[in-house]
C-alpha cells in the first residue's frame, strides 16, 4: 500500500504538537509499516517553515522512509481539468489549494 501524507501529520510530529503530536506520529509510523510513504511537493513546500536550512528539511525527511513525488505537467493538467468540471458543477472552491504556506502552529480542527 502507498499512503500519501498530508502536511498537517507531519508538522504535528516536527512542532511535537501537545495535543495530536503522539497521535500523528504513532499514525506515521502504522502507514509506514504497511507500504511506501509519499509526499507532493507541495507538502515540502507547506513544512519547510518548521526549518531555518535546506539541510534541515532534507536531514528531517531522511529519517523517515519518505518518497518526494513530483508533479508532471501531463498530471497538473489533469488536476486542473478536474477542478474547472468541479467548478462547472456548483463547487464552490475558486482555488485548487486554500493554503501553500504554514506560519505556525494551528489550532486543531478534529
């Protein structure tokens, strides 16, 4: 199995969030033992406020068995064809994504 991971799992294990740290972290470690983890980079890009250097992100990323996908233009495109039919049928988000950047701790919404 190959589980994608939202940013929001990762930064309550990097900030060691009091309330959904544990939890996240114990939920990382279960999707990894059951198949391959994977990150979009955008997920890289929402994270890489928890770290003052490159080198951080990049150490941080390699103690766990994480793989970076990248988009590929014929896969962007994809996304964006299936946002505008969302659109065309009533969705009521204009943008495909509501945040690129995280600038803190969040308060939990679950």
């Amino acid at each position: 199995m190959i589980t994608a991971v939202d940013s929001n799992i990762l930064i309550d294990v990097l900030i060691e969030d009091p309330v959904w740290g544990e939890r996240s972290h114990q939920t990382l470690i279960q999707a990894a033992a059951e198949g391959a983890l994977v990150i979009h980079e955008v997920v890289v890009a929402e994270i890489a406020s928890c770290f003052a250097t490159q080198a951080e992100l990049k150490e941080s990323l390699d103690e766990v068995p994480i793989r970076i996908a990248e988009s590929s233009l014929e896969t962007a495109f994809a996304a964006g064809k299936a946002h505008q039919e969302y659109r065309r049928q009533g969705g009521r988000r204009e943008r495909m994504s509501g945040r690129l950047h995280h600038r803190g701790p969040r308060k939990p919404k679950r």
